[in-house]
C-alpha cells in the first residue's frame, strides 16, 4: 500500500448520468486518482437522483474550482435510445 501511495498519480473528475432503480436517472459525481502503474483509486463517489441534477452540476463545479488542473470530464446528455 505505502508503495503504491508513492507512485505518480492523476486526478480525474466525472460527472455521468445513467438509469438506476425503476428506470429513472442518476448522476454520479466521482473522483479517481489514476497511478502510473495503472491502478485506480476511487477518492469520491457520490450520487445524486433525476430529480436533483441542479445539486450534481452545481456540485461538479465546485470540485471542479477547487482542484485546479484536474482532468474533468461531464456526460449527461440523453442517449439515442432514449425519449
């Protein structure tokens, strides 16, 4: 572990939305620090439901100003099978 910690690492930041319980959406803020050896280490993870995507863009913005430089990538656009 105290190996793995010394390793050189990147910060990723993503906001994705998906279907969840009962076909309804979610989103997902997360937070990954990605090692040089290729290992992935989940920092943050937190979910939001439909009804509350104001609270997670809001809250992907924020990581977003406090983590300058970070890799961030935002996914919530309707995909092509959906209404």
């Amino acid at each position: 572990y105290n190996e793995m910690q010394s390793l050189p690492y990147t910060l990723s930041l993503s906001l994705k939305r998906r279907c969840c319980y009962d076909n309804r959406k979610c989103y997902y803020v997360r937070i990954d620090r990605m090692y040089s050896n290729g290992s992935v280490e989940h920092v943050l993870y937190e979910e939001y439901k439909g009804i509350d995507r104001y609270k997670a863009i809001k809250r992907f913005q924020s990581l977003q100003k406090s983590h300058p430089g970070i890799n961030a990538t935002m996914d919530i656009e309707k995909r092509s099978w959906e209404r």
